[in-house]
C-alpha cells in the first residue's frame, strides 16, 4: 500500500525529512508543487499505520480535511494552513512560517491573544470547533506576531449553532484563556475571568471520567505524550542522561532537548556547560557505558556557557531552536546581550549544521 497510497502525489510532493510518526500517521515536511508553484507543505499520511489503528486514523484524518477544507472554502486560510491536496488516506497542507507558543512564550504580548481570540472568532463563525486548543504546541505564533491555528485532527465542523457545537466554542475559548493567563494575566478581561472559573458540564464530566481513560489508552497502551516532537525520550531518557552528567568533574549544568530526528524519530541534543577540558567524545562514551547506546544523546556540544534569562535560568526554548536548526528566528527571544554572545557562540559551533530538521516537528 505504501507506494501505491503516495503514488498519486508523487510526482509533485518532494519529501524533507519526517516529523513524527505513531500508529495514527506519519508526518513529513517538504515542497509541494500547485498550480500556483512549489510552495512549503506538510504531508501526513496513513501508509504505515497498522491494521488495528487504521479506523480511528482515517477518522482523525477525516477530520482534518473536513476542517482545513471549510476554512479555505470560507476564504480563512489566513488562521490556519491551506490544505493544498487529500484523499482517504493523505493530505497536504501549507507550512505556517512560526513557532509553537510554548516555545515563543509571549510573555506580555497583549496583542498575540488578541490576534489569537480573532482567529478563534473567525474558526467559530464558520461553524468549526477545534477541541485540541489545550495543547501549546497547537497553537503558533507567527513571523509577523500573529497567531495561527494548526493540528485539526479532532475538529468538528457543525451544519448549525447547536448546544453542543456552543459547549464546544465555549472550551476553545476557555483553553484559549487559560494560556492568556500564563503569559498576559494582566490583560485578561472580567468577563474573561469569569469564563476560566466556570468550566462546562461536559468538560467537568470529561475531566472525571473520559480525561483518565484517554491518558490510560495514549500514554500507557500506545506510549504517547502530549507535546509532539520530544515524545518518551524527552520523558524518560534526557532527565537520566542529566542526572549521570551532572556527576562527572568540571560540568557546571546540562540542557537536553528533543527534535524530529528522521532515523531514531526523537532525537536527543545535549548541551553541556563545562571547563574546556571535558570532551565531547570522553562524555559520549561515558553515557554510552553507564546508560546503554540507546540512551546516547544524537548530538551533544560542551560549551563554555548556557543561555540565560534575565533571571538566570536556562533559556531552553533557545537552545530547541539551535537543535532544530531554526537559527534564523531565535533573535527576537535573546534578553541581552550577553546572552546574544553566548548563543552566537553556541550556533556557531553547533554539532548539527547537517541535518535538515525544522521547526514543524514540533507543531506536526
């Protein structure tokens, strides 16, 4: 099924590189040529899903179609990507130019929510509820500041304003709410108050009942974890490579982060801030002895400092960039300049100028 599933695209689709896969998808980044030109897109498709899983993701599937293909008949592409081409087994969509908001982490930027409320009120009025809005990584924040809708797998599109469709727009908006007060409580209205302390009736009955099934099903049948691009070996094997090399001489601090890795799916990047006699290969084999080679990091790069906010913390949403090769747009979340040192320093000998990775693996 695989070649014949994609032969229908084949010759107009040139894959990148992959950005997740799992027994609902596989989720490629690359150019996609329309009648228009070759533009940037995103592929998923159902090649390699296992027979026991295909039902659920031809659904999932469906979904997004059906969603992607309302907004762009409703002339809103302009919140969410374009679908570009689909059948029952694949989709194309456009690549949004942007970051996920956990990692843009717009810290008092009034006018990101409010840019993101507009977007909601323009999916709502055309009848399409997302219901995934409780995810960051779902939501993006653009070049030019904006915010942009992605990820519309448990859509639903509704012929009419019915309750449940109004219980539903009520938890995009409330989800919506919810990350205004992580990063812009300040600007949050009275009435905007009220909606984040009065969850709906559904929501209450899902968080009591359905929310334990589901993370039983996801996390411990089919061994998922919410933020897509980090996966279980952010979970489980990044705190332990921290944990052993935070024993070894002349380490000050260690950052590990994930990125879609086209071969291991999740690959690992650890930073090491150490003296310059600790090496690099010294370290790997370290890892390598006391963890397995299945624990050892991809990429691993002693630099003489970290990051650091303001506040002296570890700028990781940073350091994600760098591993994602997404060099070009770290600027805007530098806080002085002597962390533009650091980071300059770190981009410039960065141990993965090979690799093709880009952003979209964490916005899959």
């Amino acid at each position: 099924m695989h070649e014949k599933a994609l032969s229908v695209i084949a010759d107009r689709w040139k894959s990148h590189h992959v950005l997740k896969r799992d027994v609902f998808s596989t989720v490629e980044r690359g150019r996609f040529i329309t009648p228009a030109g070759e533009v940037q897109g995103v592929l998923r498709h159902l090649t390699q899903v296992p027979w026991w899983s295909r039902p659920i993701a031809r659904l999932l599937l469906s979904n997004e179609r059906k969603a992607l293909k309302r907004l762009g008949q409703m002339g809103q592409v302009s919140i969410a990507p374009a679908l570009l081409f689909s059948d029952k087994s694949l989709l194309v969509r456009s690549w949004i130019d942007g970051v996920p908001l956990y990692i843009a982490k717009p810290y008092g930027d009034s006018a990101y929510f409010k840019s993101a409320k507009e977007a909601l009120r323009k999916l709502h009025r055309i009848g399409v509820c997302h219901n995934d809005l409780a995810k960051e990584q779902n939501w993006l924040r653009g070049h030019d500041g904006h915010a942009y809708l992605t990820d519309f797998q448990l859509a639903i599109c509704f012929s009419h304003r019915s309750r449940v469709f109004r219980i539903a727009a009520y938890e995009d908006l409330r989800h919506l709410l919810k990350h205004k007060r992580r990063y812009a409580e300040f600007a949050l209205t009275a009435s905007e108050r009220r909606i984040l302390a009065r969850k709906s009736w559904l929501n209450r009955i899902w968080m009591s009942t359905g929310k334990k099934i589901y993370i039983w099903v996801t996390r411990g049948i089919f061994r998922f974890v919410d933020r897509e691009g980090s996966g279980l070996r952010l979970i489980q094997d990044a705190p332990a490579i921290e944990k052993l090399l935070k024993t070894y001489p002349g380490i000050r601090e260690i950052a590990v982060v994930a990125y879609p890795d086209r071969r291991a799916g999740t690959g690992l990047y650890a930073f090491v801030e150490a003296s310059p006699s600790v090496s690099e290969r010294v370290l790997i084999n370290f890892i390598d002895k006391k963890l397995g080679p299945t624990i050892v990091p991809e990429h691993l790069q002693v630099v003489e400092a970290l990051p650091r906010r303001t506040t002296g913390e570890v700028h990781t949403e940073v350091l994600q960039l760098v591993a994602l090769n997404q060099v070009d747009i770290i600027d805007p979340l530098i806080t002085s300049e002597a962390e533009r040192s650091v980071v300059a320093r770190i981009i410039g000998d960065r141990r993965n100028m090979g690799d093709r990775i880009g952003v979209s693996g964490m916005h899959a």
